[in-house]
C-alpha cells in the first residue's frame, strides 16, 4: 500500500497590524502600561501618578461600556424592558466616574465639617456646618463671596442640616448647643423646635417630611421627639437606650420612620401608631453601633452603617429576612466625622469612603482610601474613586435627586468631607451629557486655596 503524503502546511498569512495610540486604546490594554507607571519605588515610599492611577482603577472596576443609544431605542421598540434601560444608564455613570477630577477646593472652616445639605432647587448650592457652629451656603457656580454664619465655637457642632422644604432662603439645624431650630441665611433664628436648655444634652439627628409638615430630630440618650411645621410638639419618647445618631423619613411613604442608635439597633416605626418605646414595628440588631439607617429613593430597601465594618440592605417587604451583608472597612472614632453610606439618587448604587483597617480581612498593604460604589442588589465593588490630592479620609453623602438637576449638563452632586476641608470634583467636560443627569459633579473635603478659584478640567 502505497505510503500517504503528508498534506503541505499551509503557510499563515501576514497581518500587518498598525498599533494603536493610547489615544485609541481601551483601558484594557493600557492596563499592564498604568500598573508600570503607577508604582514608583517599593514600600511606603512609592509615589503615584494621578493620570495613570485613575486609569488603573478605571481598568480593574469599570465593566465594558455599553450604548446607552441602543438600549433607548430597544426601549421605545418595545424590545427592552425598563429595568435594563435602568441598567443601561447605570453603566454609563459608573462608566463616566473615571473622568472625575478635582475642580475647586476651599477650607472655610477652623474644624472639621460634620454636616452638609444640597440646595433642593440649586443643584450648584450647598450648605455645610462645621463642628463649631459655623454655616456656609456656596454657590461654587458663581465667584461671589459665600454666605458666612459665625458659630459659638467650641461645644456648637451642627449635627444635622436640612433645607426647609417650604421655604428654601430657611434651614433646619440640629446641633451639640442643645437646640433643633430654624434659621434663616442673615444669621436669625426663626423658631426653636427643641432646646434641652442644658449643656448635657443635645440633639444628634433631625429629618424633615414637606408631605406631613413634621420634623423629628432625636438626642444623645435615646429621646425622639415630632414636631409639626409650627413648632408644635407631637410627642417624645424614648425610643432608644442611648445616642439616636440618625432618624430618616421614609420618601414614599413619610409615616414610616427609621432610627439609628449606638445601642445596635435600627428601629423600624410607624408614625401613625407610636404609643410607647415598645411600639416599633422592627427593631434590627446589628453588632455594632449603628451610623446611619437611609432609606433608598424609591423606599423599597433601608441601607445601614455600622461604626466598625458593615454596610447592610434590608427589604421593606421582609423586615425579618436576613438582610444583604457587605464587609467594608469604615471604623469610627471621635474625632473623626462619621461615614455613612448612601445610596444613589437614581441608580441602585451605594456609595461610601473607605478607611483601611489593619485588622479587616481583606486589608491589604499600602491600601488606598478611596470611595466605593457598590451595586446595591449584589453589593458587588463597581467603582473605586480616588485622587493622590485628596487621600484623606472621606465622608460620603449624595446630594437630593430634583428635576430641576437636568438645568445643567452634570447633576445630582455627591460630597465628600474630611476634616475642616471642602474638595469640589466633576467629570471632565467631554463627558458631560446635557440633559441626562448621568455624570454628578462631587464634592468634597481636602485642602485649600482662594474661593472662587477654578482649577481646568
């Protein structure tokens, strides 16, 4: 039998491939590029590069980007359900956080901010207090010198900080000075809602429902008292065996009431049916303090904040059902303003800063204190943001969701606070969509330069 003949290999035609510039190519491939570029040296003493550090973490969080375009097309042929249009918008911003740079920084304060409340109708207007009474209404959209209200000092810290719903030229204040009250921005006091006339006890917490015409703020030992718009007190209880850190309406449905505690609890009320302390509808026991409880924009999860190293989401449909855990390094001290996690004001999406503990599981050395987006159904890490100018140790909160956002071509502001420091971040401008309200403009808290600066995207 005649042998076979082995068939020719065929030869493997040439592809001449013309490199890309890395002005065309995708943070996937300028990933092994950055991860060179960004370490500087071995230990403590490397140094990092913003540009390339921004890219690297863009690269490692961000999943590929998908067309926002297609999906609203999909949508309107009926193709595409709401929830993955939803989905599709959601990508897009976490997708525009790697453009986030620093924009304006100011230090108007001799302490560390503790609270700070968005303008409901002014999406460029804020209101931060400080630890020594001291209130500041910003405008960082125009160059005029910001409002200043002088506080007492020592022993006046602002603990909460609302906008009055009714009257926005108004603010409700909370504060260590032992008073819940309502001030105007020339410095006068309003009306007082509660004083514990004593240096004892003070207030800690305080929310506001324009639907029921009600404010409740609770204290330092456990009391939570509702008050109606005149002033005029509903009730006061102690609901708590100690410091209420935290009470939140619910936006839905503004008869349903959370409260956070250092007593490990978070409290699960009924306006329409409180008789005593014993009358919560669910009291959820955490191991730890408790920050805050924050009800998520459409009132359908309550999202918790323990002082050591928990981020939970309960449902309201099953208050009972364990509830989704996701372990974060947030640990609290005194001098430190507290981290809360937040939630997104459109997107399921929880944000919070990042403070790296030695003794977390996953700590790993020379970890960076960034702040975290979460998805808040799988509580998986989508994002990391982070600036080498701003390393220190951040208190995130989101800013109001309002259609009159859509005014400008970024929305929806976060800020960021860390000790007596404001830090203003927005997207660059290429990624800004007019009308969208997909790329927020954040803000922070870190070092200083002159007001009114502008520092180019």
């Amino acid at each position: 039998m005649a042998p076979r003949k082995r068939p020719e290999t065929q030869k493997t035609p040439e592809v001449v491939v013309r490199p890309k510039s890395k002005r065309n190519r995708s943070p996937w491939e300028l990933e092994p590029e950055a991860k060179k570029l960004c370490l500087k040296g071995p230990g403590p003493s490397r140094r990092f590069d913003s540009g390339c550090l921004w890219a690297g973490l863009a690269s490692l969080r961000v999943p590929p980007p998908c067309s926002i375009v297609r999906a609203l097309h999909q949508h309107k042929l009926g193709t595409a359900a709401w929830p993955s249009l939803q989905q599709g918008l959601q990508q897009s911003f976490l997708n525009s956080l790697a453009s986030y740079r620093i924009f304006q920084k100011a230090a108007p304060f001799d302490r560390r901010a503790t609270s700070l409340a968005w303008h409901p109708t002014h999406p460029s207007t804020l209101a931060v207090g400080s630890k020594g009474g001291d209130i500041l209404l910003w405008n960082f959209g125009i160059k005029d010198k910001p409002t200043f209200i002088k506080g007492i000092g020592a022993g006046g810290s602002i603990t909460g900080l609302k906008f009055n719903p009714l009257n926005t030229n108004q603010f409700f204040t909370s504060s260590m000075e032992g008073t819940t009250r309502l001030q105007d921005f020339k410095g006068n006091t309003l009306r007082v809602f509660a004083s514990s006339g004593t240096c004892n006890f003070w207030f800690c917490s305080l929310d506001v429902s324009v639907r029921s015409r009600v404010v409740v703020t609770g204290d330092n030992v456990g009391n939570v008292i509702l008050l109606n718009m005149d002033g005029r007190e509903l009730w006061n209880l102690r609901m708590h065996k100690k410091k209420v850190t935290h009470v939140a309406l619910n936006p839905c449905c503004d008869w349903f009431l959370a409260t956070a505690s250092v007593d490990q609890t978070v409290k699960i009320w009924d306006l329409r049916q409180v008789r005593g302390k014993s009358s919560f509808l669910y009291s959820l026991l955490h191991r730890h303090p408790v920050n805050a409880a924050h009800f998520s924009p459409d009132g359908a999860q309550l999202l918790t904040t323990d002082q050591k190293s928990e981020i939970r989401v309960y449902s309201a449909s099953q208050w009972d059902c364990p509830p989704s855990l996701i372990p974060h390094p947030h640990r609290h001290f005194q001098h430190l303003t507290p981290i809360k996690a937040t939630w997104h004001p459109r997107y399921n999406l929880i944000v919070v800063g990042r403070y790296p503990d030695p003794n977390f599981k996953s700590c790993t050395s020379h970890e960076l204190r960034t702040i975290d987006v979460f998805d808040g159904s799988s509580g998986k890490m989508m994002y990391q943001l982070y600036d080498p100018e701003s390393s220190g140790i951040m208190s995130v909160r989101l800013g109001p969701s309002n259609n009159n956002g859509r005014k400008q071509g970024f929305t929806l502001p976060y800020w960021i606070k860390n000790d007596q420091k404001l830090i203003l971040m927005c997207p660059s401008p290429s990624t800004l969509i007019p009308s969208s309200c997909l790329s927020p403009c954040l803000c922070s808290s870190m070092s200083s330069i002159p007001w009114g600066t502008h520092w180019p995207l």
